[in-house]
C-alpha cells in the first residue's frame, strides 16, 4: 500500500521478465507501439499529440519538459506539496524565470488565484499536479485549465499519482502536457516516463530549447513516431521489461475499462477514508480535494517511524510523510493500480492493530464499517 510502486499485479510484473528479447526485435516494436496508442487512450489524447515512454521515472517525464522551454521562458509553478515543489528544484537548474504559489498542507492553491496570477503575469507555461502525491489533495484540472488557457502557451499536468486511477481528458481539456510513471496508477513495473504532448508543444521544440541531451524529447521524438508507424528505432537503450510489463497492464486496463477502473479507485479511497474516520483519525487532505489514489493520515498518538515497521512487519508497507510542514506527523498510502477490497480491509486492520500494539489512541472495527461502501459501490463489478 505504498504510493508507489503501487500494489502489484502477478501477471503485469511476470510480463517484464522477457529472455533474450532486444529492443530491435519484432515483438519489442510491436508492444512499444501498443503502449503509446494505450497510453493516448488513458489520457484522454487525440491523435494530434505525441506520446513518449523515457527511461527512467516521474522525475524524467517532469524534466523532459524543459525540451518545451527556451532561455528566459517564464513559468508558474502550482505547488500543492513536496512534489509541486519538485519542479522549482528542477527549474532551478536552468535559465528560465519562474515563480511559486504554494498552498497549506492538504490544501491546493484556488483556481482565482492562479487565474489572476496568470492574467497579469505573462507566463509562457503553468505546471499543476494533479494529485500531490505527499497529501493527496487533488486539482480539479478541468476548470483548472479552462481558467488558464487564455493566458498561456502551455499547460503541463504532472499526473504521476493521477493517470490510470483518475479521469483526465488531455484533449478535452486542452491540456498540454500529461505525464506520469510507469509504477503508479497504471501499476506496471518501474523504470519508465511517460507523456503525451500536444502539437502546440511538440511545435516548440527548437534548437532554442534549454533541455540537455538525454532529455531533449527532439531525439526523442522521431524514435516515438517511427514505433506508431509500426517502425523501431533506438536513441538510447529503452527499459525492455517496463515496455512488456506495460503491455500486459493496458491489456488488463482494456479488459476491465478505464470507466470501471476509475470507479473501482473510487469505491476503494472512499472505502478506505471511512475506515480511517471511524478509527477516528485525521485525513490531511481537505474533505473537497481528497483523491482516488493516495490519502494521508495524521498519527500524533505513536512514532510514525514504529508504526511504519509495526506495520510492515504485519505485512502492510505504508509510506512515511514528506511533506516538510508536517512530516513528522502522518502517513501515507497508496490505492491504486490493482487495488481491491481485500486489499483495503488488510490495511486498515493491520494500521488499527499496529496503533493499537504500540499504545497509541485508535477506535475498533473499521474493516466492519466499510463493508457497505463496498456491497453499494460493487454491486454492478
């Protein structure tokens, strides 16, 4: 129950151990091909955007952006937590002017103010993340990007703790640039970036751009398009495993339906936040914003670190909190990728019974409690 890698899948995680298959191979070019047009598919993107799996992780897909970006390009930065606060530490690194709005803990920064911050800044690009992996508070992206989009060139939406386990509709809601990892939401094996760029940002990209090399998406770009043609190609050596691991989950994701797996992140957050309540915990995440794939929890009656190994010593791994007003005070934990009902009542019995073991202040019977939400929001599964 980590926020990520996310709750595993035996087949998923099976598929990546694939022997003596290079990514020159026929079967290589056609699962890479598979996971692009997938991955349009679970991000809502048309077939004007370029999609693009890196090597590597979130934090590649976030840097990669920079590609998008030339000296002196300015950028608002929406920052809901540690991971909002990623991109300064990344921007940082390059010349290119940017400023940060920052909310409390559990909290996001409103849509007015990034409006009115936007129509008097003259910003080329705004970063939003749509669920802050460090709370869980999540951006209602939609009207996020619909009160933007007059005032900039480019909407970049860090969706690392969203894609796969909420809805987002990329081309719909004219949404720049999406991108995610591969171990999340989507609950396929570590090792790769993923997004989907639209023709408005893949037109920026220029001997102009600030990027590096390995990052610069111009090497990246003709490789992608070439695997949609039913091609290959190489720049750097791709994570053969991931790309197959992948494979399978998109097949699964396509069996189920991304509307069923969205419901069923849902029903499993909502299941889960009732029995966190009837403990008589505290979510940190503000009831408005709270999201399908991560929560938070406040636990002032233990050691944060003992409950942790309590916990994982029950056979429950939980994550510790990152977010620095706050650390050293909550817990975090992931339901997402092939999160199930069985899974949810094993985490709340082992959190209760490890509160519990280590003295702290916790109420009985939340794996009880959430049997209804589970007999209402399944009835249909």
């Amino acid at each position: 129950m980590h926020v990520g890698p996310s709750i595993s899948n035996y087949n998923v995680l099976s598929s990546a151990t694939v022997p003596n298959i290079g990514f020159a191979s026929p079967e290589f070019n056609s699962a890479f091909k598979y996971d692009l047009e997938q991955f349009m598919k679970i991000t809502g993107a048309d077939e004007s955007y370029v999609p693009f799996i890196l090597p590597g992780g979130g934090t590649v897909s976030m840097e990669s952006v920079v590609s998008f970006l030339k000296k002196g390009s300015r950028v608002l930065i929406v920052s809901n937590g540690a991971f909002g606060d990623r991109w300064e530490k990344i921007f940082s690194r390059y010349p290119v002017e940017f400023k940060v709005l920052r909310a409390n803990a559990g909290n996001i920064v409103p849509v007015s103010q990034v409006k009115a911050e936007v129509q008097e800044g003259g910003y080329d690009a705004v970063t939003l993340t749509h669920v802050e992996t460090s709370t869980g508070a999540k951006v209602p992206v939609k009207e996020m990007a619909a009160a933007v989009r007059p005032y900039v060139d480019l909407i970049i939406v860090d969706g690392v703790a969203s894609v796969g386990g909420e809805r987002i509709n990329t081309s719909e809601w004219n949404i720049d640039v999406c991108l995610t990892a591969s171990q999340k939401a989507l609950g396929a094996q570590t090792g790769a970036g993923l997004l989907v760029a639209s023709q408005r940002a893949v037109e920026r990209l220029s001997e102009n751009s600030i990027s590096g090399f390995f990052l610069d998406l111009r090497n990246w770009l003709p490789i992608m398009k070439s695997f949609l043609a039913g091609g290959g190609g190489y720049f750097a050596t791709p994570p053969i495993g991931t790309v197959f691991s992948l494979k399978k989950s998109f097949e699964l994701i396509e069996e189920e339906t991304p509307d069923r797996r969205f419901e069923r992140h849902r029903i499993c957050s909502e299941a889960f936040r009732k029995g966190i309540k009837e403990m008589g915990l505290e979510i940190v995440a503000a009831e408005n914003v709270r999201s399908n794939t991560v929560t938070a929890v406040y636990l002032d009656s233990v050691k944060i670190q003992d409950f942790l190994s309590t916990a994982l010593s029950n056979g429950v791994e939980l994550a510790a909190g990152v977010h620095e007003q706050i650390k050293d005070r909550y817990f975090r934990v992931g339901h997402m990728g092939w999160v199930e009902p069985a899974n949810i009542i094993n985490a709340l019995t082992v959190i209760e019974n490890s509160i519990s073991t280590l003295g702290g202040k916790v109420n009985k019977g939340s794996a009880l409690a959430v049997k209804g939400v589970f007999e209402r929001g399944l009835s249909g599964f």
